[in-house]
C-alpha cells in the first residue's frame, strides 16, 4: 500500500538554539553537519540539561531517523543509534515511524527518497525542503511482518558492506602505521632525517584554464584535472576533456605520466595524486615530476598526506586561505635513504592491490544492496 510519509511517520522539524546557549557538558545537540555517511555523529556541542523540559519537543531518541531539509546536504538522512538522548537543532528533521512502520524499514527506504527529496526542494542559492513536504512523500507500507523481513534483509546487506569499507579503511591506517614505524612522525621528525624543499625535487609548474568562451576548447580528449578531482593517490581520469588546440592556445599543459600533483587553494589545499594518465590541470594546482634519482613519488605523496594539517597551517589569505607556487616549492620534505623510501613504496603497492579487490568486492556488494532495495519496495522481494 502506498501511504503519504505524515501518515505513517511523525516529522518534526529542529529548533534554532544560539550559540550563546552552546556548552561544553549537557546534552548533545545534532546540527546538519552531524549527518554522514547515512549516520549521525555527534560532536562537543551541548544544551544546558536544565532546559530539557523547553524544548522536549526537539527530544531524538535511539532510532529515530534524521533527514537536512537545506545546503549541500539536503536529503541526506541518518539514524539515531546513540543510547543517550539528543536535541535537534534547525534545518535537520526527525522522522518518527508511527506503529505503521519499522524504523529500519524506513531508514532504508530513505535511500529512495532521498532523490525525491533533492528534485522536491526548492532555492536559488540553495535547495531547502520543509517538513511538510517530507510529509506528503510517497512511501510503500506493506504489512509490518513484510516491513520486518525487508528490514532484515537489508540490514544484513548493509552490515556486509560497512565491514568492506571498513577494511578498505583499515588499509588506509595500515599504510600510515608503515610510515610512522620506517620515518617517524614527518612533522615532528623524531628520527632526525634531513629535510629537502619540495623544489629541490623537481620543476614545479601550475596549470591553465582555457577560454570557457571558446567551446571547442573542452571538446576534447586530454584529461583536464580541477583540484576536487584530487582525491585518491592515483588518477586514472578527469570530469572534462579538453583539445590540443586548447593546450597550444592557453596556459594549460601537458603533465608527465607519473608527476605529483598538489591543489593550492583553500579547502583543496595539498589535495593530491599521481597521474597514471597524460592529461593537464587548471591553475589550482602545482605539479612535477620528480627526480626518482632522490626521492620516490609515492614516498613524498604520504609524507605530504601525513603531515597536511602542518603543511595547510602555512596557507596565506584572509577570506580565502591559498598557497602558491612558491610555498609549495618552500615546503620541507623529510628525506630518508632513497632505498628505504623504495621498500615504502613497495608495501603500499602491496596494499593498494589488496584494496583494490576490496573496492571491486564493496562495489558487487553495493550493486546487490541496490538491487534488493528496488525489488523489496517494488513489492518484488516478499
């Protein structure tokens, strides 16, 4: 049976608490930013326990799912599984299920309707939904020993691919754990390795944006990188495209196969990768290719990645906070025995391949989660 979401779930939108009212003991407040990757953390912010009794209505209780009305994040949802109860603050919404629904059933059809959410939500600058359009979304409700088992079944899905990515993220401390027993801590340097400036390891450049006017320019096929395409150590493509004319005609170039890359601005700061593919960047980002003679590339890209939240604290900047080509050369990179960096490279080659049949195994996962999702609220399933 197709059923509106206010007839079968209680939504309820949060409160506007000010930041004279933050604390730091009492009883935890969930902000929008709180929801990732379909779960709700929480951080240091508190309510006084005192006003509990004011804003009762704001209550999140151990299951309750929370869906951002506005931003970036709209449609995104996640469930409450924390014992001790919280307050929800503006912009988010909690969803709670009536005696209609299993609440794991609907965590997971939120999956469907988060799209439905962002096609709902309207804004120029950008889209917000209230809570009484949650409350007019379609949802399928078929009989709660049906709503049980779907729920079953998802949630095993679902607990096989956490445990996958969780794997995949175990290889990530793996790696950093190898860096710090052969190097040590690449900021405080307690090994007493001598340093080098990234410019003394290679011809550092920065890339070019063709004319936008120009639509041939980006009807191409050279890979043509932004700095947040710069988010895994290696690089096998690019979003846009752009023509050897484009190249000729403007201050973009083409980057060495093998040759670091490194965002430059703001939040993109020191973002890298190593391209495995001929292509070219914008202005954004420094890149070079290094002298495998001193160093070895997949050595420096940790070292960086490790030691970042130093490395970031140099940017420059009022409003917006950059580096620049300079800076990136200025910045001091720890130098071991070259053949030490080489056995370094060597294990993370080793764990990249084990991570990769992990991805490959996480996205068969994914496909099967998506398929079971389809046919369960297709009524398909059971």
């Amino acid at each position: 049976m197709i059923q509106k979401l206010g007839k079968v779930c209680r939504v309820k939108g949060g409160y506007a608490f000010k930041s004279t009212q933050f604390e730091d003991v009492g009883i935890p407040l969930v902000k929008i930013g709180n929801i990732v990757n379909n779960r709700v953390k929480i951080d240091d912010i508190y309510i006084n326990k005192n006003d509990l009794n004011m804003y009762k209505d704001f209550i999140i209780n151990t299951g309750d799912v929370l869906v951002a009305l506005s931003g970036a994040t709209t449609g995104k949802f996640g469930i409450y599984s924390n014992e001790e109860i919280a307050l929800l603050n503006q912009r988010v919404a909690k969803i709670v299920p009536t005696e209609k629904i299993n609440n794991r059933y609907l965590y997971h059809y939120m999956n469907k309707l988060q799209d439905i959410i962002l096609e709902t939500a309207k804004g120029a600058a950008q889209p917000n939904i209230s809570t009484k359009e949650i409350e007019d979304l379609a949802i399928y409700v078929p009989d709660m020993p049906i709503q049980n088992r779907i729920a079953d079944v998802l949630d095993k899905s679902q607990f096989l691919i956490d445990k996958r990515k969780e794997q995949i993220e175990a290889c990530d401390e793996l790696v950093k754990s190898r860096f710090i027993e052969m190097f040590g801590d690449p900021v405080l340097n307690p090994m007493n390795l001598p340093k080098v400036e990234l410019g003394k390891l290679g011809d550092w450049k920065t890339g070019g944006t063709p004319s936008r006017s120009n639509n041939y320019y980006f009807n191409g096929n050279i890979p043509w990188l932004s700095s947040g395409e710069l988010n895994n150590i290696y690089c096998f493509s690019s979003t846009e495209m752009i023509t050897e004319l484009a190249i000729k005609e403007s201050s973009a170039k083409i980057i060495e196969i093998g040759s670091l890359l490194l965002g430059m601005y703001d939040t993109a700061a020191l973002k890298s990768t190593i391209n495995m593919i001929e292509c070219s960047c914008n202005q954004a980002i420094a890149y070079a290719k290094l002298d495998e003679n001193l160093v070895d590339t997949i050595y420096v890209y940790y070292c960086i990645q490790i030691g970042k939240d130093f490395y970031k604290s140099q940017q420059r900047g009022v409003r917006q906070k950059n580096l620049n080509l300079s800076m990136v050369k200025g910045l001091g990179i720890l130098m071991p025995d070259l053949e030490l960096q080489n056995q370094f490279a060597a294990f993370v080659k080793q764990v990249d391949k084990l991570k990769f049949e992990m991805q490959s195994s996480l996205k068969e996962l994914e496909d099967n989660f998506n398929s079971l999702m389809q046919r369960a609220f297709n009524g398909e399933l059971f």
